[in-house]
C-alpha cells in the first residue's frame, strides 16, 4: 500500500472518493475543489493505492512549515482498518519538516485518531 500524487488520469476516481466527503456532495463544489487541487500551487491531492486499486484519498495545503489536511475519505468498504490513518502518517513521512493541522472539516477524524503533533506515533 502506498500513497501515490494524484494525475488527471485518476480525475473519476479522485471525484468518487471527495464525494464521500459531506462538503463535497454537490458537484459544481467537487468541480470547484478538483480544480483547486489541480492548479492550486500548493494544494495536493494524493491517493491511497493497495494493489491494483485506489481506495483512499488526502488532499491538503502544503505551506511553508504547515500540511493543512483539507480532505480525506476512504472507500465505505475499506474504512475502520487504519486506512485514513496510514495515509496521514505517509504525508507527514513525505513532509517530515512540517506540522500537520486539521481543517474543520477533518478535525474530527484526527482527534478520533489521535493524529496531533504530541503523540505522532500513535
């Protein structure tokens, strides 16, 4: 399993999972996001990939010494196995230097988690 940068090629793919997002369930808005991910120069959307399949997504604002993790979803049939949380460890492996933050959005699943900078490890 591992954590792949998202390409236009895996565009339905990426606009399946954000839709499992509550903020993303109309489409002009998950049009809007897909756009930001792809021209936005700091926004950065990846995609979880266990074999042949992709069944999990993040998507997050790279600053300066800041990740602002905007979305992540995993697919229904994959979730409650670690799956958003291996993603979020992966991107904090690829950005090793930065802090990782929830937006209001994804708050929750970290303080579920307990992905916050005090116990990274957990």
């Amino acid at each position: 399993m591992m954590l792949i940068r998202y390409k236009k090629a895996f565009e339905k793919i990426a606009m399946g999972l954000l839709s499992f997002m509550p903020n993303e369930k109309d489409l002009k808005k998950l049009q809007q996001t897909m756009k930001q991910y792809e021209e936005g120069e700091n926004w950065q959307l990846y995609l979880w990939k266990a074999e042949d399949d992709i069944i999990g997504l993040v998507g997050a604002i790279i600053e300066e010494d800041t990740i602002r993790i905007q979305h992540i979803c995993v697919t229904p049939s994959h979730r409650h196995e670690g799956i958003g949380q291996s993603m979020v460890k992966a991107l904090k492996q690829l950005h090793a230097d930065k802090k990782l933050c929830p937006n209001e959005d994804t708050s929750a699943f970290f303080e579920k988690c307990c992905l916050n900078e005090e116990n990274p490890d957990e």
